[in-house]
C-alpha cells in the first residue's frame, strides 16, 4: 500500500505513530489524533523505555529511529535530504492550512514574520501562485523574501506602508510565536479574510471581542502540522516545484548545537539548522 | 432584472443602499461595503435630513420607506409577512455563514443561545439537514428548542453534559451578546471545526492565545447579516421550508414598544417583536 521500499529515503515528520483509530486518525488527521495520549511525538515526547533509553523520544538528536511504515514519508529521488528534513515540520505547516483553507492561485497571501516558519509560507505560496506579501519588522530581510518568492515586502513598524496594505490580503499567514497584537494585521484582511495562526502563544496576540471580526467577516484559524498522506503530498509538490527548505547543517556535537540554539534565540539563523546525524554520530551496532 | 415586480410585497433588511462599485459591492456583500460611510443602515444612520426629520434611519419605527429596487428583497407569496420580516435581519444573519462555511446536510451543528438569532439558526440548519444540538443554560427552552428542529440540548452550566458533548460538533453558531469565555464551546467543537461569531462582545469572549485554536485546528469566525441576493435566496429558502421567525406582534405606540423593550432587555421574548405599523400608525398623505 505504502509508496515506500526498501531503499528509499524515508522521512519522519513530528510523529511516529497514533492511534489509528479514531475519527481523526480515520481522516487521515493523525495529527489530531483525539485517541488516548495523541499522536506519538517524534521529539519530547513518553515513551518505552525499551524503544529510547531515558523514556522520551529524541526526535532529530537521534542517530536512527525505528518506525512503522504507515508514518514515514518517502522523500522524493533527487531532492536534497538535509534541506528537505525540515519540510516534514515546517513545510507541512504551511502547506496544510492552505490546503484546507482553500488558498487558490491568484489570490493575495500576506506572510506574517520571515522565519523558519515564514520562508516556507513564501516559497510554497509563491509556488500555488499566490501574490505574496511578506510582512516583517526587518527591512533586511526584503531582499531575501523577494528571492524566495515575495512579491512585496510591507515593514510592520512602518504605518504608511501598513495602512497602504489595508483591505488587501485574502489570507494571512501569521508565523509570529511570541506575544504580539493581531489587530494591524487583521486590518490588512480583505472582507471574508482569515489569519491562519500557527505561532504557538499561550497568552496575547487574540482579540479581546468578536468586534474585531463581525464587521468584516474575518476568520482566525489555529493550525498544526498535517497528517501523513497530506504530508507526503507537501513533500511531493516541494520536489515538483523544487522547493527544499533553506538550511544551515552542523555537526551532531554538543558544542555545535549550544551554539546553533544560542543563535535561534538570537533569530540568527537562516532558515533552519539541520543536524547532519549521518556524519558526525557514532554507529549503532 | 431585479424580480421584484409592482404590486409584490417588498421587503428591506439591515442596509437601503452602499456604495455600489467597491469590491465587496460587485461581489455581492453589500453588507460589507468598504466604500466611504459603507453600508447604508436602514436604522439608526445617519442620513440626509430631507430623507428623514432628524437625519437618522428609522428602521421599523417607519410608517413608509423609500428604498430602490437594488435594495429590497421580494417576500415569498403566502409568507406571513410580519413573521418574515425579522427574517431579513436574524434570518440572514444564520443563512450567510452557514453557506459561506459550507454547512452541510448530516454534520453536527450546534447552537449557543436561543434567542431572536439562535431559533433562527435552529430552525435554518435543521431545514439544512444538520443534526442541531443547541447549548443552553436554560432548561425551560428544552421544548421550545426541539419543537424547532433540534435534535439535542445540552445546558451549558452542566459539566457533565458538557463533557458528554465534547468534540461533537462541526460548526458552533454563536449568538451570546454580552461577555463570556468561549473555551467551553470551543471544546464542543470536531477538530477543524468552526465557532461562528454573530454576538457582538468588544470585549471578552476570545481566547487570549493562540494555543486555544492550534491543537485541533479549530477555526473562529465573525458574521454579519449578509447581501443582498443571497437575502433573497435566504428568504426563498425559508418560503421553500416552511420557516419564519416565531414573533409577538405589537402596535407602534410609545407604551407598547416600552414594554417590548423592557421584556427584550429580561430576555422574555420569543423571539423577536414586530411592530405593526400598517396597522397603528397614522398613514402619510
């Protein structure tokens, strides 16, 4: 059944496994899984202490990783591994929402934030053939966004700029992960727009009443990741369109890693560092 | 090419007029006008003394209105017409989002409220074919919510009928107008399900982060009555199922409208008032 074999490059995306049975998982949402516990994590999460010594899954700091074929994703021949390891998370969070929201060539998509996150948006969106709009605090990251696909760069601290983008926008990718206010970027939303909110923030960013939507019959949509088939599919339409994630790689070192993860804190990394386990980790028997 | 003919009883929602050339006029939401002044509200707007003594709509305290064709919606032949009438305003109100969401026949809808709006949206989605729950704090409108077609009632104040009712529904309608926490509703709601905005709350009722939505994939959405020609199909639709809003008609006199007004301020309507003005005005030369 599985397009997989025996010597392809297999993929693990944010989990490994769920429960299979649920109306979600029956859906193909395996990332929603609402049966007991959810969707297995790949990092971070419980798990046996026989299939990981310390019970919690390593995710990309492992050197292999044993997984049922029904939740790997076959990696396209020729693509770039390490640049398209990223995709399993952050391209599919992208691509999911647009997807489902029914985001179609032609339209307006405005990107909120030039991360990790946010390049994929550009380059996928780009590659439906949507019009994109990269708004960014950064007027150095103007010349990078046009590369990867933007149209426009609005800078969110510039209000001429911000008020000329009003009303023009039918979706909104919203990358921003930390607590900001959505009202400026709402106000960029054509009537019946929606910001897709995939930037986990516990407290702000929300608007305080429904004021805010009514008016203009916007939307905000939570979203994350995607399950395995639509997975597959990103993967298979990056390949198409020759996307890959832009990524730094370094070594499966202690050192190499405090210091790529100094430099995320620092928003100083463009677009993702990968870890080149194959390199640099010592072989399993 | 409008249908409405001489001799038709003609009706006139929320707006009388908007600016006709603006994006959201050519496509048919007129109710979200973005030409200056928007939308032309048929109450409390301001609008040119030689059209109305004092320079504001009047809406239903009106004897006679002057609307043009563009603007008006044809009522059904053997409607009621006083009971069609709230139809224009809370009638739209369900019609419009259930469409533009794409509610459809066998899906779980649930209604928050039942008041002027929500039997509405009780009586709209049944018509649709949805399996209607409607989420109340008050048990005496158990009846009362069944005899319009829903299938379920769920009192909100209920933990354990709350919980029983967890992720059991695609789409929430909304129609609670003063402050409240949503999160119970929110946990109703399927993964990638919808909770539909219409009370408007400036403050209050959102989720205060992003996390609220992200894990299930679950989606807010605000509504504002809707356009033109789809109160006409709405309006038609009804005629087609049988449905009118359920009403207390009362004269156009001082006392009478004070004591609506005081009962709709206790929530002791059911479920809109309709001032007969044919009958208790005094007519116009």
């Amino acid at each position: 059944m599985h397009p997989i074999q025996v010597g392809d490059i297999a993929g693990v995306g944010c989990f490994t496994d769920s429960c299979r049975s649920c109306e979600e998982c029956k859906d193909g949402d395996e990332n929603l899984c609402s049966g007991t516990g959810g969707m297995q994590g790949t990092y971070g999460a419980a798990c046996a202490e026989a299939k990981q010594p310390g019970g919690v899954t390593q995710g990309g700091y492992s050197g292999d990783i044993v997984v049922d074929e029904s939740y790997v994703i076959k990696v396209p021949e020729n693509m770039h591994v390490a640049a398209a390891a990223p995709l399993l998370c952050a391209g599919i969070t992208c691509y999911s929402p647009f997807i489902s929201h029914g985001i179609k060539a032609g339209q307006n998509l405005g990107v909120v934030g030039l991360g990790g996150l946010g390049h994929m948006a550009v380059k996928i969106g780009a590659a439906m053939g949507c019009n994109v709009t990269v708004i960014t605090r950064d007027e150095s990251k103007r010349e990078l966004a046009l590369s990867f696909g933007a149209k426009n760069v609005v800078i969110s601290t510039d209000k001429v700029q911000m008020d000329a983008a009003a009303k023009s926008l039918h979706f909104i990718y919203n990358s921003i992960a930390f607590a900001h206010d959505i009202h400026p970027y709402l106000n960029l939303l054509k009537s019946n727009g929606t910001i897709i909110m995939v930037g986990g923030v516990p407290q702000g960013s929300m608007p305080a009443g429904s004021f805010a939507l009514i008016p203009r019959n916007l939307r905000i949509a939570g979203s994350l990741i995607g399950g395995i088939r639509q997975t597959q599919e990103m993967i298979d339409f990056c390949a198409k369109h020759n996307i890959v994630c832009s990524i730094e790689m370094i070594d499966a070192t202690p050192e190499a890693v405090e210091i790529a993860w100094k430099r995320t804190i620092a928003s100083d990394v463009k677009f993702r560092f990968v870890i080149d386990t194959k390199a640099t980790l010592p072989k399993l028997a």
